[in-house]
C-alpha cells in the first residue's frame, strides 16, 4: 500500500513537472495577428506601437500576462491577448525574442 501510494505521488510529480515547451515556429504563426501594429517580426514603424523584437522573453510574457489580468491597463493590448491562451503566450514571447532588435544609435 505505500508502495503504491509512493508510485502515485511519483506519477503526479512527473506530470506536474512538464513545462510547455515554448515553439517560436508557431509564436510565428501566432504573431501575424499583432504584425499591424508591431511589424512583421517585432519591429514597429509607428512610434506608437512598441517594438518587440530582442526583447526578454520573460519581461514579454509578464506584460502578456497583466495585459490579460489587468494589472497593465491599455485597451488595445487587452483586447488583443483577451483570448490567448498561456501556451500562445509562450510562443509569441519566445518568437519576438530571439528577433534581431535594432541597434540603438547614439
Ligand atoms: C491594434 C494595434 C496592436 C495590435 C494588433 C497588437 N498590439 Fe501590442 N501594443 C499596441 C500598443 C498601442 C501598445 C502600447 C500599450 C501600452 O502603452 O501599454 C502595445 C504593447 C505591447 C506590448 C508591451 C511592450 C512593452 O515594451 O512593454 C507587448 C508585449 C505587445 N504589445 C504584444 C502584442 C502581441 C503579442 C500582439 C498580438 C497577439 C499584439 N501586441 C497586438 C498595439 C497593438
């Protein structure tokens, strides 16, 4: 009996334990939706969208995220993560992050 009840909390750590791996092909995909505004692959030409690329991957997961919670409030970005799920999140997050940023000229 606690043998089997040791087998059991095993095969639920080992579930437990599996963490979406982020695909940024389908974060690709995914980003054609937000291309409009943040360009093809993170680079916005309006001043007033944000660029994506080379940013964190976890600073944009975190900003996805309090869009959908509402700690970060904008109307636009709400509606646009209202229906992304967490996999989606870490999809896009891991495609705009490994696009080339510009480099910041001074
Ligand atoms: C209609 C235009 C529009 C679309 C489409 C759009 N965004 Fe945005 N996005 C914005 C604006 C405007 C902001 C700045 C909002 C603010 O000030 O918080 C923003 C901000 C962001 C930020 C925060 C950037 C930062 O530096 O903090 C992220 C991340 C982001 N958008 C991701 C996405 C993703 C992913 C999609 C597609 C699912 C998407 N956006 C679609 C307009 C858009």
């Amino acid at each position: 009996m606690i043998m089997k009840n040791f087998l059991l909390v095993a095969a639920v750590l080992a579930v437990s334990a599996q963490v979406y791996a982020a695909d940024p092909t389908a974060g690709k995909e995914k980003a054609k939706a937000c291309a409009a505004c943040h360009g093809e692959n993170g680079v916005s030409q309006v001043p007033d969208f944000p660029k994506l690329a080379g940013q964190y991957n976890d600073y944009l997961a975190r900003t996805l995220n309090d869009y959908k919670s509402g700690a970060r409030k904008n109307a636009i970005m709400a509606g646009q993560v209202a229906n992304l799920k967490q996999e989606d999140i870490a999809d896009l997050a891991a495609f705009y992050s490994i696009q080339k940023a510009l480099a910041t000229k001074y």
